[in-house]
C-alpha cells in the first residue's frame, strides 16, 4: 500500500536517523500530501530538518506539530530537546519540558529532559534541589532508566557524593535503556575517573577506559585516560604515545593530550619536541594553566627561573614551589 502513511513515516524516520536525509524528506512530503494535519509525521519531518542543520525550517516544523496536537507529551519534549541541543535555548526548552510534564507527570523522556535542561545552568545553578526530586522521581517510575542512572551518578558527584555515584554509574553500565554509545562512553569514562581516584582501583578503571576507546575510539578524554593510566601502571612510555600521538590527531583541540603527551616525551628525555608540543597547546589556549605549568618545568630545568616564574605566576601559582 504505498499510501500507507505510518509506513511511510516509520520508514522516513529510519532513512534520517540514518542520515538520508533526501530521502526521509521525500517519505515525509508524501505522507503529508495523504495526511497534512498528521502531528507524528511534521514532528518527524522536523526532525529530519534539524539532522540536516535547517533549523529555521526544523523549528517552524516542530511548532506546527505542536499546534496540530498540543496535547502529545512525546512531541512536546522532543521540540523541547531541539531547543535546548539544536537552538541553546534552555529557557524554551524548559518551558516545553514543563508542558510535556503538565500532560503526564509520568513521561519520563519529559522528566529527564527537565533535568538535562536545567543541568545546562551551569555550576552556580539554584536548581539541585528540583533535579534531586526529578531523578528521585524518574528512577521510581523506571529504576533501569540507564540514561537517568548515569546522569544522576554524574549529579552525584558534582555534590561531592562519591561512593554513591560510583553505585549508580555501575547500574548505569549494566542498563542500556534511553542511552546512545556516546551515553555510555562517557558513563564508562566517569566511572574509570571514580575508580581510580576513589577506590585507587586501577586495574577497573582500565578496563573502563578500554571498553570506552574500543567503544568509541575518538570520544573526547578516551585515550588520553587509558595513556595515561598504562604509562602509571606498567611503566611504559610505548603504548601510552602511540594512544596520546592518535587522540591529538583526532581531536587537535584536546589540550590535555598535547601536556600529557609532552609530560611522557620529557620522561623520555625529548625536551625538543616536548616543547613543541606545549607550544602547539598554548596557541590554542595562551592562558591555560595546565599547559603554562607544564612550559615553566622546561624552563626550569633549562635553568631559565625567571621565565619559569613568570609563567607560573600567569598560571595562578605566585609560589614556584607550587609547580
């Protein structure tokens, strides 16, 4: 039946998440053209749009499906995650979440996005305690939800709650309900940072790491983390450049590769290129700490104190005992 609509939306929503975006846009027009007031087939044409990076045309989509149905929670959080995701628009977004929560306090893609959305506020955010209640509340409704669990592990540890984090991020692990790869990447990376910060676990936060760049080998800190943990635990420089040389490669932004990287080519002796590298970073970033600290202990060691100190200092450390 090529006039099957569900069909045809179902089978649009495939082609975009597959990102044939061309051809979702062709299924959607022509489920439309049988269908123009179908709420579920502009929400998913919006969809397509966003995908694509029209978002003037996504958000115009998404507003209509609404006005069709302003009654369907499921459509009103996902234009309130294109708010906040697409548009950075958390205002909007919570106020779309809100309304998503007003139809069923139980959806619980509304309620996490409420939490997303006000976890976008930043550090100084007079929100927590509300968060705390949603996650509560989720994980009552759902207690596999593996997104929510990884999210409230994170929460968790923002609040200095270690020990309890750790518990919810290895829930989190063992659900993959509403989570993406990258969702558990980066579950699989905090709970390796808990691991060996907290529990002085290495051998389990290494093999967190590992799953994580097997995973997704070009996830942001992936690499990095497992370089660095196997030169700390089995004394060799080999595997830990090669990871560190490849994640630099990927991701030309990540700063804390390129002192990484310098602080094991120093331990290696290669001053040389150790120094190129910091000056690599610092062309990203003049005034990172991090990179300014790791600069002054080639001066240093060059005998070079002034120009060391001066670093240090620009590095917030008026003590050069500090570095």
């Amino acid at each position: 039946n090529p006039a099957h609509v569900e069909a045809l939306c179902h089978l649009g929503s495939m082609m975009s998440e597959d990102k044939k975006l061309s051809e979702a846009q062709e299924l959607f027009a022509r489920a439309l053209k049988i269908e123009p007031r179908n709420e579920v087939t502009m929400a998913n044409r919006a969809r397509a749009f966003e995908l694509s990076n029209d978002l003037i045309e996504a958000q115009s989509a998404y507003e209509a499906a609404v006005a069709l149905n302003p009654l369907n929670p499921k459509i009103m959080t996902n234009v309130g995650a294109f708010f906040s995701e697409s548009m950075k628009d958390q205002g909007r977004a919570e106020t779309y979440m809100r309304q998503a929560m007003a139809i069923d306090p139980n959806h619980v893609p509304a309620l996490n996005g409420l939490v997303t959305t006000l976890s976008q506020k930043g550090a100084g955010r007079t929100t927590r305690d509300e968060e705390q209640s949603l996650f509560e509340r989720i994980l009552t409704i759902d207690p596999h939800h593996g997104k929510t669990l990884a999210q409230y592990g994170s929460f968790l540890c923002e609040q200095k709650s270690f020990m309890p984090a750790l518990e919810y991020l290895q829930r989190a692990l063992q659900s993959s309900k509403g989570k993406t790869v990258v969702d558990h990447v980066k579950t699989l990376l905090l709970f390796g940072d808990l691991l060996q910060n907290m529990n002085k676990d290495f051998e389990g936060a290494e093999k967190a790491y590992e799953e994580a760049v097997k995973l997704l080998p070009n996830q942001r800190g992936a690499k990095r983390r497992l370089a660095v943990l196997s030169w700390v635990r089995h004394d060799t420089t080999e595997k830990a450049l090669k990871l560190l040389k490849e994640a630099i490669e990927t991701d030309p932004q990540d700063i804390e590769c390129y002192v990484q990287y310098a602080m094991l080519l120093l331990d290696e002796g290669d001053e040389e290129q150790a120094e190129q590298l910091l000056i690599r970073a610092l062309e990203l970033d003049s005034r990172n700490p991090l990179v300014l600290k790791a600069y002054a202990e080639i001066l240093a060691d060059r005998g070079d104190e002034e120009a060391a100190l001066r670093l240090l200092h620009d590095a917030g450390l008026s003590n050069p005992t500090d570095s």
